[in-house]
C-alpha cells in the first residue's frame, strides 16, 4: 500500500467491477439516454420546422385572403360601373326613346292639323266659292231688276263681242 | 450596496478574530515553556505508551493510502473501523481469506502473515518465512479500502444513472426535471464539446459510453474524496492503481480502435525524410515513445493533482496538531487559520474535481479521434 506502486489488488476488483458498471451503465443508461437526447432533439427541431412552415402557410393564406379580398374589391368596384353605365343608358335610351316618340306625335300632330288646315282652307273655299256665287246671283238679280238695265248689259256684253 | 457592507464587516471582524488569537497563543506559548506538559509527555514516552508525538507524514500517508480496513474514528483507545477481506496467495500457503481484524492493528500474526506496521514494508501484509524473515506474497488481492469507496461510488454511479435513464424513458420528448436537469447539461457537453468535435461526427458515437462512464467516474470518486466522513475521504483518484487503469482503458481502446493511417503516422510517419525512418527507426521509436507517454501523463495528472489537493488539506490540519503540542492555544489560534485555508482549499478542489476529470475524458476523445481520423 505504497504511494506509487500500482496495486494488484485493487486494480483487479476494480477491472472486474468497472466493466461490469460500464456495460450495464451502456445498455440501461447511456444508450437510453443518449437516444432519448437524440430523439428529443428531433422533435425539437421537427416541431420548430413545424411551427414555421405553419406560420409561412399562415402568411401565405393571409397573402392569398388580401388578394382574393382586392379582388374582390376590384370586381365589384367593376360591378358597381357597369351597373351604373348600364343604369345611364337605360336612362338614356328610354330618354331618346320618349323623346323621339313626342317627336313622332308631334310630328303627326303636325301633320294632322296641317290636313286639317288645308281641309278647312278647302272647305272655307268652297264655301267662299258658293257664297260668292249667291251673292254675285243676288247681286245680278238686284242689278238685273228692269229691262233698262237688262238692256244696257246685253249692249255692253254685245260691244266687248263685236271688238272681239 | 448593505450587503456589501456587511460583508466587509464580517471580514474584518474575523481577520481581527484572527489576529487576536494568534496574539494571545502566542503569549501563551511563552508563558507555558515550562510547564508540567513536557514532564507528562516524558512519563508516556518512559512508559512506552505513547509514540514519538505527532507525526505530519504519518498521518498524511494514512489518509492517502490504500488500507486494509476502513478507518472511521479515533478517541483516545477507542477506533472504529471496518475490517475489510484479505485475500492472499502465497507460494508456500497457498489462497487465504480472513477478515483483517484478525491482525488486531498489527499486534498479533494470523496464519503466518504479519501486518507491517515498520519498516520497507509498512502498511503491507507480509508473509512470515521459515527462517523467520518476511516478504511479500505473491499476490495480494484484498478488498481493500480503495476498492469498497469504487463498489460504493459505482453502485451510486448505477443508481444515479439508471434513475436519470428511467425518467426519459418516462417523460420521452418532455423536458427535464430533477436529477435529469443536473446530469443532462453535462452529458450533452461531454457529447457535444468534448466527443464530437474530437473524435467526429460519425464515429463519436460509439466512444460515448465509455467516455461518460470514466468522466462521471473520475468526478464523483474526486467529489467524494472531499468528503472527510464515511463513506467519503477515501483517496480513489488519487490512487496510482486506479489511474492507471483508467489510463489503460483509454490507451487500449485507443490502440484497438487505431485505424491504417493511425498506424502509418506511428511506423511510417508521412512527410519526413526518408532516412530518419531507415534504417535507423528514430521517428517510429519516438511514435511509439508516446504512445505509451500518452497514457502515461493521464494516469499521473489525476492521481498528482488529487493527491497534492489532499496532502496541501492534510498539511494544514497538521499544522494544528504541531502547534497543539507546542501549547494548546497556539493549536486553536492556528486552527482557525487551517480552518479558513481547508474552506479555500476544498472549494478549489471542488473545481479541481470537474476539471481533473474533464481534462482526463477530455484528452481520452482526443487520442481516440487520433486514432480513428481519416487521412485527408
């Protein structure tokens, strides 16, 4: 039991034991552990990967809602347009559409009172022309009274022949 | 900021604590030059009863050392102790085990051995030769001091681990709690700063086992060789045999696992003239040198920087016992000093401890990735 001389004794017990503790200590403590590390490490990191391909996804499918949102916008902002467009023409064209038809009846209107008109000039003509006849007779028959007068005429009517 | 002033306060109060009782040991010694101490201790040693004094060797040594029993406790005539197997094989008497109790201290021969307790052999169990001389036996496999505190340091070791293991195979995938909280940091930095950027990330693997088993190891026997109470205080680490086999098991494991170019680097080193390998081998034998130099320097690293923290811890309990014989003041005065310096002493040890036995797996990785690196 000296200082610095190798003891065979306790090196045999302890070559005996420290193998044995080395070989269980391998199969039922550091292996385990050791893998338990290992796999633990893993689902660490597989969960990080994980979470951030979740939050890429999450990004993305934001990304994708804000379009489909603009989109969205965009199209019934279009809508919107078009409905108005449409709106103003029906406007419009039911405006022309009236306006053309008062045109129409105003133009037939015209039309008619100018038959009318030119009935009733017609009209007034013919009754002109016969009131005219009545009194142009009433007339002669005033003047054409005596035989003087009938006379007269006849000699007058005669001389206008004889120039002739 | 009152903290600190209290600290300073409480240093001072035991420097001058310090002082004070150096002072008036001092005194004391001068009056009690002469006093009826020496006459007693004339008397004992008349009698033949008491040694010659305090011994600082001795009793160092006797910490130090491997033994056969388990010294406990001393007071006055009464020693406790655990007697321990003695196992023995001698040429003339063949394989004998008995319990060392049966030397009583070295009073008494028991089937013709003899504990020494004098001499070359001291400390040893001696064979008694016919012609009345004494020698060593041939072998001497006694389960001895050294090899209990390994089996008690082992069997925590077993426990420790094999409960840290059930608690991950418990809780897979779960964090760590408890026991696993303390060892996992330590078993991660072994894997990840120590083994693999050493050896490697493919092949460190396979050298894990071992090279926790021979750090928790080392740590554990250093902690508890900081213990001075039973079961601790054995010095195991400190122990030239278990170093060495320690040692053993790295230079073998390197030398098992040494791969061409591990071998073509020893016997045909690459790179270097021609004639300094032929026909004179100078560069092999030198390879070869250390090779074996390698383990050589892990075995004494550990046992020299685990003994000398014990002997400079001894040494200063020394101090009180030659000091208490000069006077008994003197001893108390010089044992608050020993006091403060054991206290320093023991928390360098205490690091000592993790970075004795991280040096040692440290290295170990490192000649196994030596051994087992590809040329490139």
């Amino acid at each position: 039991m000296r200082l610095v001389t190798p003891d065979i004794g306790t090196i045999f017990w302890m070559l005996l034991m420290f193998i044995i503790v080395m070989l269980i200590l391998k199969k039922f403590a550091w292996q385990p552990i050791l893998n338990a590390l290992r796999n633990r490490e893993q689902s660490i990191e597989e969960s990080l990967r994980s979470a951030d391909r979740a939050k890429q996804e999450m990004e993305k499918l934001q990304a994708d809602n804000e379009k489909i949102m603009a989109e969205a916008r965009k199209e019934r902002d279009k809508m919107l347009k078009e409905t108005k467009k449409t709106g103003e023409m029906i406007l419009n064209e039911a405006k022309n559409k009236a306006s053309e038809e008062s045109k129409k009846i105003i133009q037939s209107a015209r039309v008619q009172i100018e038959n009318e008109k030119d009935a009733a000039i017609a009209d007034i003509r013919i009754q002109v022309a016969e009131l005219s006849v009545d009194i142009a007779e009433k007339i002669l028959q005033e003047k054409l009274k005596d035989d003087k007068a009938q006379q007269e005429l006849m000699e007058k009517l005669l001389k206008d022949v004889k120039m002739n | 900021m009152e903290g600190y002033i209290l600290k300073r306060k409480v240093i001072s109060y035991v420097l001058g604590g310090l002082l004070f009782l150096i002072m008036v040991s001092a005194q004391t010694t001068q009056q009690h030059e002469t006093t009826p101490e020496e006459i007693t201790t004339e008397e004992h040693l008349e009698h033949g009863e008491a040694d010659e004094g305090f011994s600082p060797s001795d009793f160092v040594f006797d910490h130090i050392l491997d033994a056969y029993e388990w010294h406990i406790l001393s007071y006055d005539d009464f020693h406790l102790s655990i007697p321990l197997p003695v196992i023995i094989y001698s040429d003339t008497k063949g394989l004998n085990v008995f319990m060392f109790n049966r030397f009583h201290h070295g009073h008494e021969d028991y089937k013709g051995f003899r504990f020494e307790s004098h001499g070359e052999n001291k400390g040893n169990i001696v064979e008694i030769l016919e012609d009345g001389s004494t020698a060593l036996p041939r072998l001497d496999l006694s389960f001895s001091k050294n090899v209990l505190a390994i089996m008690f340091s082992l069997i925590l070791l077993l426990w420790v681990f094999l409960s840290v293991a059930k608690a991950y195979s418990r809780r897979p995938d779960k964090a760590p709690t408890g026991m696993q909280n303390l060892l996992e940091p330590i078993i991660l930095f072994i894997r990840d700063d120590i083994a693999r950027p050493s050896i490697g990330e493919h092949k460190y693997e396979k050298f894990m086992p071992f090279l926790l088993t021979v750090f928790f190891f080392i740590w554990f026997n250093n902690m508890i060789g900081l213990i001075p109470i039973f079961p601790g205080g054995a010095n195991v680490t400190g122990n030239i045999s278990v170093t060495m086999l320690l040692a053993l098991f790295t230079f073998v494991i390197t030398t098992i696992n040494g791969n061409r170019n591990y071998w073509q680097h020893i016997f045909n080193m690459p790179g270097v003239p021609w004639w300094i390998k032929y026909p004179v081998p100078l560069v092999p034998v030198i390879e070869i040198i250390g090779m074996m130099t390698k383990p050589f320097v892990l075995m004494i690293r550990l046992f020299a920087n685990i003994t000398a923290g014990h002997i400079i811890v001894l040494g200063f309990f020394s101090l009180i016992f030659i000091f208490g014989e000069m006077s008994v003041g003197l001893g108390l005065g010089v044992s608050v000093l020993s006091l403060a310096f054991t206290i320093f002493m023991t928390m360098l040890e205490l690091l000592v401890a993790l970075i004795q036995a991280y040096v040692f797996t440290l290295l170990s990785a490192i000649y196994f990735g030596m051994a087992t690196e590809e040329h490139h």
